[in-house]
C-alpha cells in the first residue's frame, strides 16, 4: 500500500544502536519488482505462526534513525495490505514510493535478502465476514488501494460465494496499472490458479481499468463513471442494489468518501467484522 498512517501501533522497546542492530519480527525479502518510478512490489517470507484472512493487512516497517540525542532506535511501522492470498507460503506487499516519507524513502531500496520487521496481528474490514451474502461483487480500488484485491482475487471463496466479481481500478497513468494488469493476467492463464479457483468461476471475472490523466481506453474516474452511469451501460448492468451487490472500498480518502455516497445513494449500508451489511471500507490507510 502506499505511505499509511497507523490504526494501531505496538510500542516496542528501543534497540541501542551501539549493539548489533537486530530486527524485531524479522522477516526476509525474496523480490522486489519496480513497477514504475512511483511503485513497488515484494514479496517476504512468511511467519510459521501467521494466519490471516485474504483483504487482511499486518503492520511492517524497518528501525528508524537513531536518536542522536538518546542513541537509541525504535521501528517505524506503517499498516499494509497484504497483497497475497491467504494460502501463499510468501507474503506479497504493494507500495507507493515516498521520496521523503520516513518509511518509503528507506522501503523502496530493499533488496532480496535484506530484513524487514513484520508484526503478525492481521486486522482489516475487506474480509468476506464483513458482508452478507449477494450476488455481485464490487472491488473499487484507487492506486496501491488494489492491494487487498489482489489477495481476495486468489482466493477461492470470493468466487465460491458470489456470481459475479468485478474488480475497478483507477489510477492516472496507464503505468500504474501494470501491477494490476499482469495479476489479473496470471488469474486467468496460470494452471495452478485455474485449478485452485475452477475455471467456471473466473469466468465470473470483470476487470474495469480506467485512467484520469494518461489516455486509455478508458478515462474518467470510477465515482464520475457510476454517478453518470457509464459503468453499467459498459458492463451490461442495471445498477446497483442491496439485494443483489456488495462492494469493498480501498482508496484515497476521497475515493473512499465518494464510493461510500454513491453505495448508500443505491440503499447499501455499510457493515464491520462485528455486523456484516451490504459493503465495507479499510479506514487503516488512504493512498
């Protein structure tokens, strides 16, 4: 995801810099891939212990500076989406590059091999708890906001229980939608995903990439294409109703504000692990 502002946060005792530097809940970084100037992948080994629920995300980061004051270091810890299904030995992450954000700046520069710290307490609303059943559902993304799909598309139950997905994804260059573009790829052509999900059901698939700078094939932003209902003639929908569509939101704060009126313009009532409804938003982060 991109550079996020916590939810929650674990206080963690601070490492004295004049000792061997050892990480906390340290994991190994086995790839990283740039996607463009602005955007990154990779992918770390997963704790044994850790379980999560595919849209879940976990809080990572690396040790600060150290305080030249106290000579001590704490971790600088962000939440992020894990971008892998809950099956996946590894655990995959997708960012934004933050030229002067105290954890992107330093991010962006792993390498396999290199250590990150990764607490392993998921948390998160995009989870399949959170909604009642339906028909149809709605994945609306912006930017690094695709990450948490990017896990529940791999995951069996998002089609077992709905019959149809449709995943959105707006970015501003056609660049930015690369990540998005080659997973959705994978989905429908890798043998073992298509044995694992059943390939009636990723017939079950729509992806609706759009651009708001860059020409594509495409432009607009999603709010402005359902307000003006561009998006159902394009799909062949009618629209959108809470007794048939459920929807996840992961987004700029605006996207996510947007989204939320548009869905309860239509009836839909927003829901939480503790009261499932009719969609959910993941206020952890905006980006």
């Amino acid at each position: 995801m991109t550079e996020h502002s916590p939810v929650t946060q674990d206080t963690a005792a601070p490492i004295n810099a004049t000792a061997t530097p050892v990480l906390p809940d340290a994991q190994t970084v086995t790839s990283v891939t740039h996607w463009t100037d602005r955007l990154f992948s990779f992918r770390v080994t997963r704790p044994a212990s850790l379980r999560f629920r595919s849209g879940e995300f976990v809080m990572i980061g690396l040790m600060g500076d150290v305080n030249p004051k106290t000579g001590k270091q704490k971790p600088l810890l962000r939440a992020y989406s894990i971008a892998s299904p809950s099956w996946d030995e590894e655990l995959e992450f997708y960012s934004i590059k933050v030229q002067d954000g105290p954890l992107t700046s330093k991010l962006q520069h792993i390498k396999p091999g290199d250590q990150i710290i990764l607490r392993p307490k998921p948390v998160g609303t995009l989870v399949h708890d959170a909604l009642l059943p339906g028909k149809r559902l709605w994945f609306f993304a912006t930017g690094t906001g695709f990450a948490p799909f990017a896990s529940l598309l791999r995951d069996p139950q998002t089609f077992e229980d709905y019959e149809q997905v449709i995943i959105t994804h707006t970015v501003r260059d056609v660049a930015e939608l690369e990540y998005g573009r080659k997973l959705i790829e994978e989905i429908r052509s890798d043998e073992m995903l298509g044995e694992l999900l059943g390939e009636e059901n990723l017939a079950k698939l729509t992806y609706y990439p759009t651009t708001t700078r860059e020409q594509s094939p495409k432009m607009g932003r999603i709010t402005d294409l359902l307000t003006d209902g561009t998006v159902f003639a394009d799909l062949g929908i009618d629209g959108i109703s809470p007794e048939t569509d459920r929807a996840m939101v992961c987004g700029s704060l605006g996207l996510n504000t947007d989204i939320k009126a548009i869905l309860e313009g239509y009836g839909l009532e927003e829901g939480a692990n503790s009261e499932p409804k009719h969609y959910v938003v993941e206020k952890a982060f905006v980006g």
